[in-house]
C-alpha cells in the first residue's frame, strides 16, 4: 500500500472520510495474527450490526480525521497493525459482535474507541452503548417536562378556587360571628 500512486490513496481516504460521517462510534483494534477468513467472519458478524471493519493505513487515517474533530479521539491508538470498526448503526450489538469475536479468536486487541471528539476506553465504549436509544430519552425528557407542567397547572387552577372558597367562607363567618355575639348579648 505505501507505493501506491497519490491518487489511489487521496481516493482511500475520502471514502474513509464518509464512512466516518455515517458512523457512530470507531473501535480501534490490532488485528495483527488474524487470518483473512478471521477477519471475513468478523466482518461478516458486524455486517448484522450495521457497521464495517477496514485495515487503513495510520498515516491515511490521520489524513481523514485531520480536518474532522469528532474523529480526533482516534489519533491516540494509530500506530501498529490497525483495523477499525466503523459502527453506522447498532452500537450494542456491533460491540457484542467484536467482543465475541475477541473472546474466540483471542487474537486481536481492543486499543480503543471514538466518538463525539473524544477517545474512550472499552469500559466507557460499553456505557455509551448501554444508554438507551436517542428516540427513548427524547420521550422519557418530554415525559419529565409534561409532569411539570401539569403539576404547575394544577397549582395555579388551585389558587383561585381556594381564593373563591376563602371569599365563601367570609359571609358564612361573618353571620357565626354575629349569632355568637347576638347569643352573647342576649344571656
């Protein structure tokens, strides 16, 4: 790949820039030892997930992501033999996909993961994957934001209805208390 002519690699490193643009989530992993029909599986497994593993060359993975900070939390683990998962949709199952992959193969090393400009470990990787969809949390804010306002429109409806119960209550207290100073005058 290093004697490859320029416009070969500028044409490799655009299609690793939109790639880019449609993932989620990079995993960066050494895939030194595997065999090609590890690796096809591997890729095979992660098709199911919606995501892709490539081999890039370090130096053309910089290019890509040098103008890119979302993807500047690869920088950190390019060097060595390199592959990386680009995961475009389900983040959990293209995690389970490598992981079980890692644990059979027990060739391959996980470096690190990507995304939204920062550089996470597997632990953290994992966390991100186990948030709930975007359309979940959306509805669990606005489930959030429509209590309040239910409860702050029940608190104000209450205001005036105690306010007209308490002008009620005059009149009824106002005779009370002149029967009680009528009785009072009259013994």
């Amino acid at each position: 790949m290093g004697k490859q002519p320029l416009a070969k690699k500028a044409e490799m490193v655009d299609e690793v820039r939109s790639l880019l643009q449609a993932s989620q989530m990079v995993l960066v992993i050494d895939y030194k030892g595997l065999t090609v029909s590890e690796m096809n599986q591997l890729r095979a497994e992660l098709r199911k997930a919606d995501a892709v593993c490539m081999v890039v060359k370090n130096t053309l993975m910089r290019r890509a992501v040098a103008d890119q900070k979302a993807w500047a939390g690869i920088l950190p683990f390019l060097s060595g033999p390199t592959a990386f998962i680009m995961i475009r949709g389900d983040i959990p199952a293209a995690l389970k996909a490598y992981q079980d992959f890692a644990k059979q193969t027990k060739k391959t090393e996980f470096r690190g993961a990507a995304a939204e400009g920062l550089s996470l470990t597997l632990d953290q990787a994992k966390a991100i994957a186990e948030l709930p969809p975007k359309e979940v949390l959306m509805a669990q804010v606005a489930g959030s934001l429509k209590s309040v306002a239910t409860r702050l429109a029940v608190g104000l409806n209450a205001v005036p209805t105690q306010v007209a119960r308490g002008i009620q209550e005059i009149p009824a207290s106002l005779a009370r208390a002149i029967r009680a100073i009528a009785d009072k005058e009259a013994a």
